[in-house]
C-alpha cells in the first residue's frame, strides 16, 4: 500500500533564518549564528537549529493531510543542515494512517528522518 508523496522543496536557509529562529524559538545559542562560536565547538559553520527542520517535517504533514490530527510524531536528527543549502522533504504513506518522512539536502544527505501516524 505504500504510496510516494509529493516532494516538498526548500529553498535554501539563509543565515537570518537562523538567527530569527533563535528569536522566535528562545534559543540563543550562538553556534547557530555566530560563526567563530561554532567554530570554536568544532564545527566548520553555524549549524541550523534541529527544531526548525522538526518544524518543516511538521509543515510538510500539514501539506499532505489537510485538516488531519496527528496521534503520533517521530524524528532523529541524522546530520547537520547549514546557510545556504536547499532542501527536499520526502514521505511515503505505508499504510491508510501511517508513514515515513525525511529532509534532504540537494545532493541528498540525510539531515532528519522521522515517522509518523494519523489520528
């Protein structure tokens, strides 16, 4: 029964994105936005913040169901998302209530992946 979904494009996240997400998330910490803070904890850039992309997985439900409740959301952040990447949100229905969600980036690293069930 499993049945694909429309993929779901992002543009890419632009660095006030981020910083706005920490204004409007209450999470201020600067290796999200401050380059030589994340540096200085090992990343290469500021990483998006793991919520936001959660946030996009839960747009994306709301896009494919309209109007459904959810009973049950899942996600495992599986790699870092940063500035300037775009990203594609993938589903598949595997059952008439259930199924799989994931975010990519263009070039199809994994960022989060996630299940989900329908009320």
């Amino acid at each position: 029964m499993a049945q694909k979904l429309p993929d779901i494009h992002k543009k890419a996240l632009a660095p006030i994105d981020m910083v706005r997400y920490s204004g409007a998330s209450g999470d201020f910490n600067e290796i999200h936005t401050v380059p030589k803070v994340a540096r200085s904890k090992g990343f290469k850039e500021p990483i998006a913040h793991g919520m936001l992309l959660m946030g996009w997985a839960a747009d994306a439900l709301d896009e494919w169901f309209p109007g459904r409740k959810l009973s049950k959301f899942t996600v495992r952040f599986v790699g870092m998302a940063h500035a300037g990447e775009a990203f594609i949100i993938e589903g598949m229905l595997t059952t008439d209530n259930a199924g799989e969600l994931q975010i990519k980036d263009a070039s199809g690293t994994g960022k989060l992946v996630g299940s989900f069930e329908l009320a």
